[in-house]
C-alpha cells in the first residue's frame, strides 16, 4: 500500500464569474486652455469636462460623483499626503498627495517620486493657483468651495500631484490651474502617468500640449514680448484646462500629473498647481465571488485548522496557495473561525475517504445573481455519491430515497443534496458529461469556451443569489460553503 500526498486544489474550482477580456490602454483627456478671470471664461472653464463626460458614459458610466472641499479658512495647510478628496456612496475613495519628483523618478516609468515635506493649501480665492480661472460651478463669491493649492515649490525637484484611488476605477478628472507645460524643447512639459494596481506604468506617459501655437511668447524669458511675459497666458500659466482619463476596463489605481515648466531653459523646480472639482465616474457595481478550499476530514478524522495561505513561502509549504488566490482568505466579509481545514501536507492512502470543503463569499459591488459553482473531482479519486445519506443534515426538495453526495451551507441552514437533477440544487456529473449540457453557459475550466472535458466527474451546486457582504445588511446570506467526499483509489 503506497500512501498520497493530498491538497486542496482550486484548479477546476469556478463560480459562475469569468475573466473580462484582455487590456487595453485607457484614453487620456487634456482640454485646451482658458484663461481670464471673467464670467465668459468660467463658462467656458466650466465646459471643458464635456468630452471626458461623453467618452465616460459611452464607457458604461451612470453617474458622476465630484469632490467640493466645503468653504473655510483661506490657505489653510493641510498634510501632503493622502489629503481625503472624495468617498462615493459605493465606498471608493479618492486621495490627493503633493509630491517631489526628481529627474530619476521621471525616468523611471513606475515611480511616483516621494512625498513632498512642504504643504499644500485649501483656498478660497476666487480664481485658482496663478489667476487661472475657475470653473462657473464653483465660483461664488459668498460660499464657493476651496481648491486644493500648492505655491511653496521645490528647489531640487518638480512638484505633481497623485491622485490614489482605493480601488481602479473606469474614469476620473479634475480642472487644474496653472499647469505650466512647454513643448518646443525650451522649457519643460507636464506630463501625466497612469498606474494600475500593481504600481506598474500603463501605457506611455502623455505630454500636457499647449494651447500657444507659438511658444517663444511663454515665460519668463519671452525673446518677442519680454514686457508682457509675466502676464501672458499660455503654456498653461494663468489658465486652466481639464485632465483625466477613461477606462472601460478600470485598470487605473493612480494618476500623477507632473507639472512642466514655461520658463526659456528652466527645470520646473520652483513651479506650482492647483486643481478643484476632482470627478470620479462611476459605472454600475460589479459582483465578485471568492472561493477558499480546504480539507476537512479524512476518514474519521477532521480538520479545523484555521490556516492563512501565503504565495510568499515555498510551494511545497502547508500553507502555500498561488498568488492572488492567497488573499481570497483575508477579504472582510468572512465571519471569524470561519475558514477551517487544511491547505496541503496531508497523505492519504488508496480507500481512504477525503472530505473537501468549499467556502464562498460574495463581496462585489453588487449581489452575485444566478450563481453555480462547479468544482472537478481531484483525480485519482472517485466521487462517494452515498457520503451524507446517513447525515444529520435534512434533503432540500430532492427525490427521496437518492443518493446524496453533497452538502450546501448557507443563510445559517446547512441541507444535504443530491446528486440528479430533482429538484434540489446539487447535481453530480459522471466523467465525459458535460455540465453545459444542464447549464448551458457554464465554463468550469475557466478557459471561455463553456465546453467542460470533465474526464474525472464534476460537482456543481445551483448556490443562487448572493447579497454583497459589502453593501448587505443580511450579511450571513453573503458567505457559505459546499462540501462533498472523494475516495482515494
């Protein structure tokens, strides 16, 4: 007699939830510029979303939830990292921080640089960093809301800001004032950069353009108009333009913007910004399921190890489970105790009996509608159809005198099910029968194309509608398990 070594293997383990398609890069959108503080040009100012909005909703968008700092002191300092702009009702969260970018941060294309030791202000100034103009929907000179504001500078490194979403997101922008950019290769461009959740670059960075058809008017150091040029609006001083970014499959966890400079020959070292009316677009909520296996018995002897899996450790360790499996186990939501059982590291011989246990929980941003978990039988085992006839766990509507070969937990009722389609909500396919032939769209490999090889047998459970445990008062409806036996051949 040999003996196995055994493991709860999510392979072949699916819910009824599928992989989008892949990646594509998100569109940046950067307005042109308006400059003067007068009511013509905050109209105007106030226009320069339009297209964003547009290309949002043709994303899927259905709403639009804007950030307004509430109106108090005038340039008062706040901490310059992870200033609150924004929570939306779904509960994202958008976070502004000033940052210091140096010349090997701008190189490298995953950096965001460091955070800034001055700090950044809320004012309450009627136009925005360096007279550029606000928006009309937030001027109003009795209780208009405060702008985000930066005007210390850096002598060593260009300033940005980050914008640090708690989740990616489909679309997001803001106005920005006084976001000097210079293109012809005398000055410095602004620039902006996109992460995902990774802290990887997406795409390119892209050039802030400007406006000025001709650039030699911009700055300081302006050859053509050298007793204007500290009132010229151009290259982005003293104007105000709008930029975001659209992403239909929400990849996008940070936005930097860099700012450039206008000045002939300079670096952006002592350049300033200001930004007002951050917009996040929001699309409707998304569900997510997460599945966690274990063993939980084998033979007589069960399993109530509470064991957190880690990719971070060697994969022959107990408590190995690839990445990003590993985290399914430590999402909010799980009741406490509640995931028992082994990972691996257990040995099983031919006859021994295998009890697998397979935890779920719904954590979307919406309910988890219609949902069917299927699962293989491990191979090199076979499926005991006869494993809870003698439970103490009642028959759920399924023809009596079945078999019944799987348990279904859920709302607080744990049921025995069987193993034919009765009725119940359990079904047991024998190895070549496809379960697309019962429901037609499920795709227990994962793989797209809803035709399952089932060489071994195959379990699925009609598990139903799941609340959120996110936005559900009724969290125990959110989480359950299903259970079924194998015996080791």
């Amino acid at each position: 007699m040999y003996r196995r070594f055994i493991q709860a293997s999510s392979l072949g383990l699916l819910a009824g939830l599928w992989p989008s398609s892949a990646w594509a890069n998100p569109a940046v959108f950067i307005s042109e510029e308006v400059g003067f503080d007068n009511a013509a040009s905050r109209s105007q100012t106030d226009r320069l979303d339009d297209s964003w909005r547009t290309e949002a909703m043709q994303a899927g968008a259905i709403a639009f939830e804007q950030s307004q700092i509430p109106n108090g002191p005038n340039n008062e300092a706040i901490a310059p990292s992870r200033y609150p702009l924004l929570t939306t009702a779904s509960g994202v969260t958008v976070e502004i921080s000033l940052q210091d970018v140096t010349v090997a941060d701008v190189i490298n294309s995953d950096s965001t640089g460091t955070v800034a030791s001055g700090s950044p202000r809320l004012s309450s100034s009627s136009t925005l960093q360096g007279d550029a103009p606000r928006p009309a929907s937030f001027y109003d000179n009795s209780s208009q809301p405060r702008f985000w504001s930066e005007s210390t500078g850096s002598s060593i490194s260009r300033n940005a800001v980050l914008f640090d979403f708690s989740e990616p997101v489909t679309a997001f922008g803001a106005w920005f004032g006084d976001v000097e950019t210079r293109t012809d290769g005398n000055g410095l461009p602004a620039v902006v950069r996109l992460l995902d959740a990774n802290g990887d670059r997406i795409g390119a960075d892209i050039v802030v353009a400007t406006s000025t058809s001709d650039q030699s008017q911009c700055g300081s150091s302006s050859l053509r108009f050298p007793d204007s040029s500290d009132s010229f609006r151009g290259c982005g001083n003293r104007t105000t333009r709008w930029i975001g970014f659209v992403d239909p499959e929400a990849q996008v966890k940070q936005m930097l913007v860099i700012v450039g400079d206008d000045d002939f020959g300079d670096t952006g070292d002592r350049e300033h910004l200001s930004i007002i009316g951050a917009t996040l677009a929001t699309k409707p909520g998304s569900p997510n399921l997460l599945l966690v296996k274990r063993i939980t018995a084998i033979n007589d002897r069960r399993y109530s190890d509470l064991i957190d899996g880690h990719s971070d450790v060697a994969s022959t360790a107990d408590d190995y489970v690839p990445a990003p499996e590993d985290e399914a186990d430590n999402a909010s939501g799980w009741p406490s105790g509640y995931l028992r059982g082994r990972i691996r590291g257990l040995q099983a011989a031919p006859g021994d009996v295998v009890e697998y246990t397979i935890y779920f929980l719904s954590n979307g941003a919406v309910a988890a509608d219609q949902v069917l978990l299927c699962d293989y039988i491990p191979a090199d085992t076979r499926f005991v159809r006869v494993a809870f006839n003698f439970a103490s766990e009642p028959v759920a509507n399924g023809l009596s005198g079945a078999d019944r070969g799987i348990v279904l937990s859920q709302e607080d009722a744990t049921v025995s099910l069987t193993n034919s389609a009765d009725g119940d909500r359990g079904y047991y396919f024998a190895p070549g029968v496809d379960p697309a032939n019962t429901f037609v769209k499920i795709d227990c490999e994962g793989d797209g194309n809803a035709v399952n090889r089932n060489s071994n047998g195959a379990i699925v459970v009609d598990v139903g509608n799941l609340p959120s445990a996110r936005v559900s008062n009724n969290s125990s409806s959110a989480y359950g398990f299903v259970r079924f036996r194998v015996q080791v051949r």
